[in-house]
C-alpha cells in the first residue's frame, strides 16, 4: 500500500425530496448570492428548477441563473459565467446536473477568484487552483461523480481536446442533494452510460501495479457487483427507486478518492474514449463502454493479472482460470453485461462507420505523451492495437 | 434503502512518519495551545510522544500534556482535563492512542466549550454535542474507529456503566496520521483484539432490517475479507507492514459511517459485550469475539436471513444451504477464525469461570430497555440464551 492522503468532505443529503434542501443549506453555508448552473430544457420542463429556486429564495438568499451548459462541457461559458460572478458578487455556485454542469461550476468557482489570468491556466497546469468560491450540487445524473470528487473535465473549444484536473480538496463540493427519485426520469441510454462511467472509474483505480491493496480492491469489487446488479434490476424496471438510489450512491464513492486510498491508478480508458468524444461528440459513458472491454483484452496479453483477478471475483470465473484466459474471460464477461444494458461494444455501435484508428493515435499521443503511462505503457503501435480490438 | 445523511469530514493522511506531521497540521489549523492527551507508558517509552511533542513545538504550537487514560476510559479524567483546557485556554486537542484516548479526548472537548453544566449531560441525553473543541488523531491501534467517528464511549465510575454517544460531525477528529509502522509492535492480544471489534462495527451495521442496500452490504462484505486475509497474514508474520496497513485502514471505513448509508443498525452485540467490560473489564474486542459468534448463532431460530448471506458471501457458503443452516455455518466460521487468531470464543476464554447469566440479563435490561430492539427484539429470556451461548 502506497502512502496517501483522503480528504473527502462534501456533506451528502440523500433519498426523498433531497433537493428542497437546497435554500436550507445555501443559507446555512452563508451565502447570499448564489449563480445556479444547470444544463438543458430537462431540468425547467420537469420543474426541478423551479422546486430548487423557490426554496433559495424562501432561505433569503438570491439567485442568478446560468443554464445551457451542455454535455463535454467546454470554455466559453466558463469565462462568461466568471464575469457575471464578479459583477453580481456571487459568494456560492449551485450546480443542479450531472457531471458537465457540476465541472462547469468547479471551473467557474476556481476562475472567479483567479484574478492574474485567465481560468484555462489551471487546465494547462500553469497554476494550482489553490482557491474557489464555495459549491453545492442537486444531483440529477449519476454518473460522472463529481459531485463527490475534486476534479472537473473541461473541452478546449479550439481543439476538442478533453483536459482533467484534480484537486485534493479544492474543488470539491461542499454538500450534494441527492434524491434518486429525479433519476427515474432519466432515458435509457443516459441511465446506462452512466452506469458505464461509474464502473469505469471503479476499474481505471483497480488497474493498479500497487500490490497489497487488499482493501481498496474488494471496496471496489463490491461496488462493481452492486451496481451490475443494480443495473440488471433496473434493465427489468426502470421505475425501480431501490436500485436507483443503490447506483446513484455507488456512482458517487465510485470517484470520491475511496476507491483510489494506497495505489496509482491507470485512467488509460478514459484517456482513449476522450479522444473519441472529442472527435464524434459521443457520449463519455458509451465511449467508455466500447473502450474499457477491448482495454482488458489488450491487457490478456500484456498485464493479465489484475483484470484475471477482477474477473475471478466479480465474474465467478473459476480460480484456477489461468490468468490470459480469465482476463480475456473478463473482456467477454464485460461487453456481454454492456450489451445487457443496450450499450455499445463495438465502433458500429457508437455510429463510427469508419474508424479513423491512425488519427485516435496521433490525438492520443499528441494530448497524453509518449508513452502513455498508466497499467501498462502505451506507445502508438500498442495504441492502435487496442484501437483496432474496438471494431 | 432509507434516506440518509453522510459526512465524514476528517482528513486522512496515511503511512510512514505520518505522526511528525502533527506540527504542520497543527499550525495549518490555527491552533496555538494543544492539550496532548494519551494513554499508558507505552507512548512514552517507545518515543512516540517525544517525536510528536517536537514535532508540535517545532511548529511554534504549545503543548499541555494529559497521560494516563485507561481502556474503557472513565469520567473522572474527562472533568479534570476539561478543568486545565479553561484555565489554559487550550484550542486544539491531539490524541496520541486508539479508541480509549480519542474517546477520551472527545468527551474532554466537548466538555470544554459547555460551561452549563457537566459533560455528562450529553452522555445522558440531557444536552446534545453543538460545539466541541477541535480535535487531531495520532492512531496507535486500529480497533475502535474513533479516529473517523463522530462517536464516543466512555464508562461511569459510579456504576460501571458504558455510554456511547453519537454526533454526526461534531465529535469527528479534523484530521488522522496514521502510520501503520507504529502498530508493528502492538502485542498480539490487542492486535487482535482490534481486528475483532472492527468486524463487529461492520457486522453490526451489516445486521440491518432495511432492504435494498446492496451497495453497503457489497462495501461491508468486503472490508470483512479484506481484513481476514490481512490478519491471516499477520499471524504468519506480525511485521508485515503492508497487512497492518490494510487492518489500519480498514478500522476507519468499518466505523466511519460509510458501512452504515442507507440502512438501521444492529448493535445487540455491543450492547451484550458492554456488560461483559463493565463486570470483568475485560478487553472490548476480546469480550466481542465471543459475543458475535453466539448472537449469530441464536439469530440462526429466530432472523437467520442476513447471517446466511453474510456467510454466504464472507465463509464461501454453498448457495443453496438454507438460510438457517447458513447462519449456523456462518457462527461456526467466525468462530473458526477468532479461534486462529487466538481469540476467546467462550466466557473461559475470557477467563470467566463461573458466567453468572442472571446477572449480565439484569445488568443489559437496566442499561438498554426491555426490549432491546435492535436487528432481533430481547426480552431478558432470550437475552439469558444468547448469553447461554458463550458457554
């Protein structure tokens, strides 16, 4: 076990009517002017944002709206939202989403209080973020774990390039509101890409070359088996409020550092579905379920022992499975559990007719380095390798 | 599931030399006069309490000393500490032990800041815990977990008597350094003493009536083999640094809140040991190994449904045992293990030669009510058959 520090302070408020909590708490944390980020039409048709605004505005405090952020989130708003935080003197952001609209609000919070340049500074890794203004979250997707994480993902709108940064504590929300019930409106193909991220945050911190983390391992494990079953419950009812609720907080300790205590982590899949999305717009959690099987699969090869081992324990794949076999098992095990789900496995299944492999390198490389270092060191052949396992 | 609030707010730093960042730590959070709280000479001779006090010093920080708790901690010091935080206007307290100081340590700083009346009207459910002197953790044995709880246990000297109290946030330490090297040269009967009451708090919450909570059995379910396998190791080697680390760690999530999100908990075991302490003094964890295995055992007539999956899930039970049968293999395994461990499983064991059951059933009713309603309702006749049990 490798040394580390966890600090993971949000305050979650979770299960019925969560978000009528939200004045409640904005004036408890002291806030006077709040700028309320949100996405698209969903959140007004449904009339969560007004559910949300009434209870800031009986608590006293006043609100700015600031909607339309949209899925793979990129700069421009953040800079037009950083301005309206100046003029109106917005001392807390509540961010009523999923993960783009919760990123959005941690790039603003950080940029508002950054006057010697300019936001994209701490994405560039010219600067730390070292303060922000204060966030809330109204949880309204699960999947992304931001709301319990200190890091955002922004898209750099000259070149789609996708940047993450991390923070250990900086970034992170103060509460989140979570209430399962407003998931049970959310489409299929949203449920489930959700559900793809979250298991991929799990295994991107499994895929770890630190041994003896017992511990961290069959946390992760655990989460894993509860939200693929879960995820099956719901596949038969998507009215199902348990099975909701167990998938809205397993996405949430899915990123918040539990899964990550004493090892590295890979973050290799999330480093070649970002590509993806940033090329084709699709989504982050379908890229993710296309990406992560053929990443293990590659692995069978190179590194089994890891995904053999996860295969073993959450797939009942049997003990004595040596392990290429038991990590391609593990492959196969996932891409048929996504297929349950109605997910993509395959480029076809994202609507890339004709996959461009020899540009995801040259991206790939060009925004990661080479190698890229993460479970096992890519460099482009490797890369167009897994790739081409994709089709 | 049932709605829940979960903050857990303490910062962990975790691994070698953890324990001389006590003056940063310290200093970084604003406090300039520290009540040192700790226990027996063990601190003292090993040097422990040397490093830490430079550690403070060197950070500019003064330092009150406050030695000499003792396991099942009593009142008596908690007033006399509370007396020299007054008078020396102390603003941060550190503890430097396991469960019995930090306990300690917590009663002392809530106590401080209540100049209504005594500290004991919290533990009697008179006042509940507003504000609290801030508190830091030095960990130096993993068992209770109270270096990441907002909870306290501390015995009446009058009547033996041990009370808990719970707080949500208040009573949780800032921060924890936790160097699983200085557990290394923990005797073997505490050592494992440790591991036998971290299982406890992860089954006791683990013994829920709430359905639907996959994602906390799936967590708790884990923790308990990631700590079996770990504490197997170290009856192979009790140097090994890495299987201490996943123990250390482990403690903190088994009582931390996370094995507790979304469901009602047990606690009849503690409550049945807190009686065994109380007459005997006999060690907590010592006294919960033989508790468990026969609350388990009796739940097999009566609720076997969790143990049989606990079983099941832990002790690689075949699925299609039925669930009594199940809860009864389940009992016989932990047992198997404690017994490994050279853990008591019967009052012998625990040096009880003549158990007086008459006694422990008026001692739990008076203490606890009638009935005690935890994941099973005792009535004093079947509380005398669990008890029974231990024979």
């Amino acid at each position: 076990m490798q040394d580390f520090n966890f600090w993971a302070p949000t305050r979650y408020i979770f299960g019925h009517d969560a978000e009528l909590k939200t004045g409640i708490m904005a004036a408890q944390s002291g806030w006077n002017n709040i700028l309320l980020v949100y996405g698209g039409q969903s959140a007004v048709k449904s009339g969560l944002l007004d559910r949300v605004r009434k209870a800031i505005n009986e608590a006293g405090v006043s609100v700015t709206l600031f909607g339309g952020i949209r899925p793979n989130p990129v700069d421009g708003p953040v800079r037009e939202a950083i301005a309206i935080c100046r003029e109106k003197n917005i001392d807390g952001i509540i961010a009523v989403g999923g993960g783009s609209v919760i990123d959005t609000a941690k790039a603003i919070a950080a940029g508002a209080l950054y006057f010697e340049g300019d936001f994209w500074d701490f994405f560039t890794g010219k600067r730390v973020v070292e303060a922000a203004l204060p966030i809330g979250v109204v949880l309204t997707i699960p999947a992304a774990g931001s709301e319990g994480s200190g890091n955002a993902v922004i898209t750099d709108s000259r070149n789609s390039q996708k940047i993450s940064i991390r923070t250990e504590y900086q970034l992170r929300p103060k509460w989140a509101l979570m209430n399962p019930a407003l998931t049970l409106s959310l489409p299929w193909h949203q449920t489930v890409a959700g559900i793809a991220d979250m298991m991929a945050h799990i295994m991107e911190r499994y895929l770890t070359t630190t041994p003896d983390v017992e511990v961290t391992d069959r946390i992760s494990e655990g989460l894993l088996m509860a939200i693929m079953k879960s995820a099956l419950k719901l596949k038969e009812n998507p009215d199902d409020y348990e099975a909701r609720a167990n998938i809205m907080w397993s996405g949430t300790l899915a990123h918040n550092g539990t899964c990550g205590c004493g090892r590295n982590e890979d973050w290799t899949s999330h480093a070649l579905e970002h590509v993806l999305s940033a090329i084709y717009d699709v989504t982050h959690g379908a890229g993710l379920a296309v990406v992560f099987p053929a990443w293990i699969q590659f692995l069978a090869d190179k590194a089994p022992e890891k995904p053999a081992m996860l295969g073993r324990r959450i797939f009942n794949i049997p003990e004595q499975t040596p392990d290429r076999e038991a990590a391609l098992l593990t492959a196969d095990a996932l891409r048929g559990f996504f297929s349950q789900l109605d997910l993509p496995v395959t480029f076809a299944g994202l609507g890339i007719e004709n996959p461009d492999i020899p540009l995801y390198v040259e991206y790939f490389h060009r925004d990661k380095g080479t190698p890229y270092v993460g479970y096992y060191p890519l460099y482009p052949e490797e890369t167009a390798q897994v790739y081409a396992l994709m089709k």
